[in-house]
C-alpha cells in the first residue's frame, strides 16, 4: 500500500539518497532466491535507526551475504530475511527459558471462515465516503482549521465551512487519480481539469491547503507526540477502520506512505527494499482481503506511549518487534478465533508463547535462528549443505507451539501455533543440478504461510 501526498504538499522537491541507505532503514529485504549457494547461516547487517535511540541495535559485525539485483519475490519458498530493528538479538527466553521439546506435529482445528453477506443495497461513492469518514471528522476539521486562522489573525474574517472542506477533500482525492506534474497544472488554460477547476479556485485551493488543520497548536509543544497534529484524525480513522468486521486471518508488517517532502524531519523514513522507499512508516494489521484494521505511526522512541492502545509494564519492556504485534492484537474483536501471520522481524518463540497464553490467539511467521531458543533441529548449516535434498525437513513442538526448519532454495525456520507439518504438501521446483523442475515436499505450514503472507502484502502494496 502506497499513498501519494504529491497533490497536498505540491510540486516535489530534488532528494538525495543517503550514501548509506541502512542509516535510516531497519526493514531492509533481500532476495534470497537468486543464489542456490549463497551461505545458509547468513545473517544481514543491522542498522540503526537514528529516530529511534532508546531501540538501537547492537552493532556486532555479521557474516555478509552475495547481494542480488532482481526483484524480491514475496513467497517464503525465495526466503525471506527481513533486516529489523532488533533482529539480531538474542531471544528473549524469561517466560519460557527452557521449553520441553517433543518430536510431535500439532493438530489446531480449523479457523472458520468468515461470512461475507450480501448488502441489503449497492452503497454509492459518496456513501461508502461517510463510513469511513463521517461528517463529524469533516466538522472537527472546520473547527480546527477556523481556530488556527484565528490564533495567526484575530483580524481576519475569513471562515471556512463543511461544503468547502468536503470539496477540499474530494480535489484532493481527485488529484490522487489524476496526477500533474505541478499543483497550477489544473487551473492552467491548456490543461485546466473541469472538476477540479470548476470546484474551488486555485487561491482558495491554497489558502485552505496552507492554513488546514486537525488539532489545538497552543499545546504542540507541550506534547512528547511527535504526531500530535494529525492525532485526532488518525483516532477517528483507526475507529472506522476497526467497526468493519475483520477475516479470521490477520497479517502484520509495514506499510509506506509515501513523501518526499522535507517538512517532516526524520520521521520520514527511507528504506532501500519497499515499493515505495520514501515516506512515514507505519506497522498496520490487516485481513486476508487487503482491508486494514489498525494501525501505529512509527515515531521513534515515543512511538508506543503516544499509541492510543496502552500496553502493561511487563509488555512495554519488549523489544519493538514484540510490542508492536501485542498492541496491534489488542484491538482484535475475537482473538480466540484469529491467527496472525508476520515475518520474521516480528516472529519469536517468546511472542508466540505470549499470544497464545495471555491473548489465546494463534501465530504464523518465519523466523531467525537465534530467535526460536535452542530446538532439537538440524542446524540451518547442516541443512543447507549441497548434499542436503531440496525439501528436506526438520520440525518440534512445545506446549502447542511448532517449530518448522526446511530447505527450498534457502533454509527457513517457522514458528506457529496453527498449522502443523503434515499433510505434505507437493509443490514444483527448479532442480539446478538436474536443469528441470521436480516435485518436492513442503511442510503444510509453509504452504499456508506462503498462500497467505504474500496475498496480503501483494493487496496492500497495489
């Protein structure tokens, strides 16, 4: 998912690439699919994030992979290697030190599924509009913005209403889909855009576009909210979001917007691996259909104490990856009923042990090897030697919690407490000794994993 605030900010301005982009991007993804030989026990080089001091990483020199210029493919069977934030520390075992590992294959009874009932009528644009942004966002708007032309000019008569802002909103969303190169290109006689310039004339477009705002700025400064200026529209937003009935599987990774203003200091983010590499990051929770649920606006250290969702003491004490997927869990309607699926800058045996005893909500994700204890596998290593077959595996519980190893073209490891490893699963590869494709096993797991992860960031992304 991308949105483009091109039209609202204006014309974009030249950037510059960091000459290190890992200086400010803690979530870069590598296509591990291009080498067959790279070295199975890599782990990438973390970066800091220079937004973020009280969640630094440690800085300890790793092993360096073969890079590889092709586009990434979304399916673990390429494996994926999210770099995050703390990806390289060690697991955090105070709540499960030293599990009790059995060679068994868990048996979690299905999810069901969730109802899509017909509507009782077809909704027209404008409708759909006022669901997720009711006409009390658009009156707070009008109240905000009218204060704010006071508090810079108590002199001015000027006012703004409900009809001018929802135009305001509607130019802009038009703008979105019809793009300019410059903002004046549409009042300009020679590419004059009718329902843009017949709406709003472009001074007022940009007084209204100067001057719009969502919250008090005589208590800005006194707020640790780094986001304190949209706060109460993305509340109101968050709010809609959640009334619409969520599927039974959720998916939780980051999402882009984009721009590449320079109004927002370092809360804009670069990262190198994402469709759209420039923007503010956000870590949302969505359904299997695309639509998202939630969301947290990354900010650095004060990202969770601004969050609307509190998390308890023990819980704040988490590392990032962690509490970012616990504050997102607390605003699912049936945790009993729902499993999340993430990747493996979330994924930790400790997380899944967490959501499963004090959430009762199930888990899927990939995961780093110094992040699942010490389980009774064949080490990433062993399985990745060249004498080792392609679809090889390797897999035990404790507690209900599974943890999966196995060999595509890289070695993956899996954590889950939903799916287990049998029934096989026969899926097609390219043999590079052989120079053909062949069936090869895939735990079940996986295949779930594969069907469900790269479905929700493909939706998201488009």
């Amino acid at each position: 998912m991308s949105i483009s605030l091109t039209s609202f900010y204006g014309q974009n301005r030249k950037v510059i690439v960091p000459t290190n982009p890992a200086g400010s991007d803690d979530d870069q993804e590598l296509d591990l699919s291009a080498d067959d030989d790279a070295d199975p026990d890599f782990e990438p080089v973390l970066s800091q994030d220079s937004s973020s001091e009280d969640e630094l990483r440690p800085s300890h020199q790793l092993k360096r992979q073969k890079a590889s210029s092709q586009t990434r493919n979304l399916a673990i069977a390429d494996v994926e290697d999210d770099s995050g934030e703390d990806g390289s520390d060690q697991e955090n075992t105070t709540s499960a030190s030293s599990p009790s590992w059995e060679k068994n294959d868990i048996y979690p009874p299905p999810l069901p599924e969730k109802p899509y009932p017909q509507p009782d009528h077809i909704s027209t644009p404008y409708e759909y509009f006022l669901k997720l942004f009711p006409l009390e966002v658009i009156d707070h708007i009008v109240y905000q913005t009218n204060l704010y032309v006071k508090q810079i000019d108590i002199n001015t008569s000027f006012a703004t209403n409900r009809d001018e802002i929802m135009n305001f909103i509607g130019i802009l969303l038009y703008m979105g889909v019809c793009e300019l190169p410059s903002l004046e290109d549409y009042w300009a006689n020679e590419t004059r855009v009718p329902q843009v310039a017949n709406v709003m004339s472009s001074k007022q477009f940009k007084y209204l576009r100067r001057h719009i705002h969502f919250n008090d700025n005589e208590f800005a400064e006194e707020s640790d909210d780094r986001f304190y200026k949209i706060r109460p529209m993305f509340n109101f937003i968050r709010k809609t979001f959640q009334q619409v009935p969520p599927s039974t599987k959720q998916s939780i990774d980051e999402v882009m917007v984009g721009y590449k203003g320079t109004r927002a200091g370092n809360l804009r983010q670069y990262i190198k691996s994402k469709p759209t590499k420039w923007g503010f990051k956000l870590y949302c929770r969505a359904s299997d259909d695309g639509f998202i649920h939630d969301i947290i606006l990354y900010q650095g250290g004060t990202t969770f104490t601004a969050h609307p969702v509190s998390l308890t003491q023990a819980e704040s004490s988490e590392k990032i990856s962690t509490k970012v997927v616990l504050t997102l869990a607390k605003t699912i309607t049936s945790t009993t009923t729902s499993s999340i699926y993430a990747d493996n800058f979330f994924t930790s045996l400790h997380l899944a042990n967490m959501l499963k005893k004090h959430y009762n909500c199930r888990y899927t994700g990939t995961a780093r090897e110094n992040r699942v204890g010490r389980p009774p596998l064949m080490s990433p290593k062993d399985m990745g030697n060249t004498k080792t077959k392609r679809g090889c595996f390797d897999y035990c519980s404790s507690n209900g919690i599974l943890v999966v190893r196995w060999k595509d073209n890289k070695v993956v490891t899996l954590v889950t407490n939903d799916k287990g490893v049998f029934p096989l699963k026969k899926i097609q590869r390219y043999i590079k000794e052989k120079k053909k494709k062949e069936e090869v096993d895939c735990p079940l797991v996986v295949s779930e994993y594969n069907a469900h992860i790269a479905r929700l960031r493909q939706q998201r992304h488009n």
